[in-house]
C-alpha cells in the first residue's frame, strides 16, 4: 500500500469511491460532472487531495485544506471553468441545489477559527486499515508544507459512532456541536498538530 498527491488521472477514480460511499450526501445529489470539477479543484493549493493505492489501485481519498481561510472563494478560482460547466448542468437538472451550494461557501467563510480541514475521506469497502492509513497520509502532506494549524473535520452528530469513534482514536477531539444546512446535527472535530 502507498499514499501521494493525486493527480488529475485520479479524478474519475476519487468521484466513483464519493459516489459509491456518499450516496445519500448532498454533494453527491450534484452529480459526477459537478464531482469531477470539484476533487480537480483540490488538486491547486490551498487544496490537498491525497489517495491511497492498493496493488496499483486507487482504493481512498482524502481531501482537504491547508488553510480553512476563504478556503471555498479560493477552491472555485482554481477551477472557475470547470465549476460554471457544472453549474449551468445543475441549473437545469438541480437549480434549488445552486441556492445550498452558495448558502454552505458563504457560511464557511464566516468561520472564525483557522485550521487546516479534512473536508471528505473515502475508502472502499475493507478491513485493512484504509481509513487510518489515509488519514495519517493527510496528515503528513500537511505537516511536509509546515502547517502548523490545527486541524479541523465534521461529521454527523447522529447514528455515527463508527466515524466518531475511529476519529477519536486518531486523536481528534470534539471541538463543538453545531446544526448545518437543514438543521442537521453535527461535530467538529480538533486536533493540535
């Protein structure tokens, strides 16, 4: 097993793994166009997007932010071509979609702590450790680039404790609770670096 910088080759691979492990996520409501030009937007900085392979096979992701400043204003200029292409697809086939997607970038903007984010990790179906071995890879490509702040990741408050528990014991803390898009309950994880 190995982990690296994706690369833009790895994008169908990394939006089928979202799209076979998120099903029932908003993001993955927006389609693989959408899918595609968002993971290709990580692939600049701030964005960090990090897979890992398994016998040559890509098998995880792991995408995320060096700095959570403006972080969504910075991921649309590095691909505003790719994202008014999928937007246009969404106006026609999701228009109410554009009015979240625009809702979640602003209230993102308004985060007064500035961390480094883990903003979505995925892994195929296993028992070999996939999850830690990414999230530790993500963790390095941070730390290589001297980031010093600490990083920062959410996930649902309810029937989770799967993911509570294995983000606990990768030694992130619970930062607060909080209510997203909906009224839907949520974590924020912490972890000082």
């Amino acid at each position: 097993m190995k982990t690296r910088p994706a690369n833009n080759s790895d994008i169908k691979k990394i939006v089928e793994i979202h799209l076979l492990r998120f099903q029932n996520f908003f993001l993955s409501s927006l389609g693989k166009i959408f899918l595609i030009e968002f993971y290709r937007a990580f692939l600049k900085k701030p964005g960090l997007l990090v897979v890992l392979e398994d016998e040559d096979k890509i098998v995880g992701f792991a995408a995320g932010s060096f700095n959570n400043t403006s972080f969504f204003k910075k991921l649309l200029k590095n691909n505003l071509f790719g994202f008014a292409k999928a937007g246009l697809h969404i106006f026609f086939t999701n228009p109410v979609a554009l009015k979240r997607l625009g809702s979640n970038a602003s209230k993102s903007s308004q985060e007064m702590l500035i961390f480094a984010e883990l903003l979505s990790i995925a892994t195929i179906s296993n028992k070999k450790g996939y999850g830690k071995i990414l999230l530790s890879a993500f963790e390095k490509e941070l730390s290589n680039e001297n980031n010093k702040l600490p990083i920062s990741l959410t996930t649902d408050f309810d029937n989770n404790d799967k993911a509570i528990m294995f983000y606990k014991d990768c030694g992130y803390e619970i930062l607060n609770e909080f209510e997203s898009y909906n009224g839907r309950k949520m974590y924020r994880f912490i972890k000082k670096t």
